[in-house]
C-alpha cells in the first residue's frame, strides 16, 4: 500500500498525514486485537496523526477510549518517533494559576505519553475567558517541551485571529490549525470567507465529523452519541443521504470513501480526522486519497454540490 504524504501543520515543524484517527466512542467499541491490528495497518499504510482526548462529564459514566488507545500502542510496538499524538484541552477546565498543565499531565498519564505534538484547545463558550492568558500558558508549554504546536476546535475566525495578533506581538507562536466540521453536508464555515482570509495568511484546518457520526455513510439510524448540529440540519442531511449513497454507487465507491475524499480537496486541509471500529472501515478511507486522484478536486466538488446542507444556515465567521 502506498504510504501517504506529509502536509505541515501552518508554520510549525508538524507535519502530519492527510488522514488521522481519533478516539471519541472509538476504541471502547472494538475487540482490543482487532483494534492493535487495525492501528498497525493505519500506521503501515502511513498515517501517523492519532487524536487522543480524555473526554468525559461529571455525573455521567468515566470513559476511557484514550486508556484504552495506549494499551493498544503498546501492544502494536510501534515506536512513539514513528507517530503523533494531538490532545484535547478544555477551555473550562483551564486554571488560573496552574492553566492547562494539569489537564494535559492527566491526559499524559492517561494516554502513556510525555508530550503532545499537538493540542486542540476546546470550544470556546465563555466570552469572559482572557485570550491573552491562554496564548501566554501555551507559550510556556511549548517552551517547556511538553507540547510541538496548538490550534483550536470549532472557534470563531475573529477570536482566532484575535489569538494569532496576541501570539504576534508577544513575539510567540500562535494557533496553527483550526478542527472544524467539514463535510459534503456541513461546508459554510471552512468555505465561507472569514476563514479564507486565514487560510490565505498559512493557516491550516483538520477536517472532523467529516461522516456526520456515521449518517453520511448511508446509516440513519443512529446508534451512538454524535457531535453538536449547528444549524439544526441534521434532519436535512439525513434526508439526501440516499442521493449520496446512489451517487457514490455510480461512480463505483462507498458514501463513506466520497465524502471523506471531498474534505481532502480543501487546500488547508492538511488532515482529515475520522473514527473507525473496523478494519474494512479503515481501508475504505484510506482509499479516498486515490479517489480524489481518479476524479478530479474540482469535479468531486461539483458532484457533491447538491448535498451541501448549510449553505446560507450557518454563519461562515463561525460560532
């Protein structure tokens, strides 16, 4: 299988693999020998990106996918130079004296690593939180070693931006990369202008909820717990999941394997973030690089067109 190239996280020495996998409601869900083989096939076929997030909400159930993650690593043998890890940290839980250290040394503990090559920074809920205090704690964990390059999940492009002039004129690196919701259903934010303006300037995005939990593959029947609906689409996108899967038979392929394609034809995409419980599934995304080669950026685009579910719903400046 050949082994897939390497894009850069903005202007950071990060350079990661145009497919990762993440471990939301992921590994807690597989046999753990079916999980070490399907982690040693993604790793061969050369993806070297794995989202790891301790996640979790007081007075529901522990869970424990990320434990479960290093376990499998460990088991797999392969080499920690030979992957990158990016954690999760959470806006609410950072503290004013201690910020996001001990998030990240329980997501180390955890997770059986010592340092992160990238941090996604959590929603931002609270207009009250002080952006000068994160970017000045993230400085100081990079200067540290504990962490390579950081970006945010699902932020608007003006508190963004607000992060990259802060990080500028502390003479400090700011966000690298944004994690926004991408897909042929949800297109408004990473395609609308605000964020085209960013991306023109080297930033760079990762592609997430790219299969809408699973619906865009052509099940609408949800069985497990899915991301936030901005929007309130999801009735919609359930609705035109048949075209999609009609249209991916047509052109000889999965629903699944179009719609992670499509998120790979965003030039600042540098990687596309899914989850996966079965090996089949692993080897149908993989195959999406080849896909985008056979048909053609612009082409995919303009086949997928129809299913764009947000278009003038959501906001393009983001939440």
């Amino acid at each position: 299988m050949t082994s897939l190239p390497r894009r850069r996280v903005g202007t950071s020495d990060v350079e990661v693999s145009p497919l990762s996998l993440g471990s939301w409601h992921t590994y807690d869900r597989m046999d753990f020998a079916d999980a070490v083989t399907m982690i040693r096939t993604a790793v061969a076929a050369g993806v070297n990106l794995f989202d790891v997030g301790v996640y979790g909400m007081p007075g529901l159930p522990p869970v424990f996918t990320d434990v479960l993650w290093s376990a499998i690593m460990r088991a797999s043998g392969i080499p920690r130079e030979e992957y990158l890890v990016s954690a999760k940290l959470w806006i609410e839980g950072f503290d004013d004296e201690r910020g996001f250290r001990p998030q990240l040394a329980n997501a180390f503990l955890r997770g059986g690593f010592d340092y992160a090559d990238l941090v996604i920074l959590g929603d931002l809920r609270d207009a009250e939180v002080e952006l000068e205090d994160l970017v000045d704690d993230l400085s100081g964990l990079a200067r540290a070693g504990l962490i390579r390059a950081w970006g945010v999940n699902n932020w608007s492009a003006t508190n963004i931006r607000a992060l990259r002039e802060i990080a500028a004129a502390r003479g400090v690196d700011g966000p690298q990369i944004a994690q926004l919701k991408y897909s042929v259903a949800r297109r408004s934010i990473p395609d609308g202008e605000p964020f085209a303006k960013l991306f023109a300037e080297g930033f760079t995005m990762q592609a997430s909820d790219v299969l809408e939990g699973g619906i865009l593959t052509g099940r609408t029947d949800l069985t497990r717990e899915v991301g936030r609906d901005p929007g309130a689409v999801r009735d919609a996108i359930t609705r035109s999941t048949a075209g999609l899967v009609e249209l991916a038979g047509k052109l000889g392929t999965s629903a699944a394997r179009l719609a992670v394609a499509f998120t790979l034809t965003h030039p600042a995409n540098v990687t596309t973030l899914f989850g996966a419980t079965k090996l089949a599934q692993l080897e149908d995304n993989l195959a999406a690089v080849g896909l985008v080669e056979q048909i053609g950026a612009d082409e995919l685009r303009a086949l997928v067109e129809p299913f764009w579910a947000d278009r003038g719903v959501v906001d393009p400046e983001g939440p």
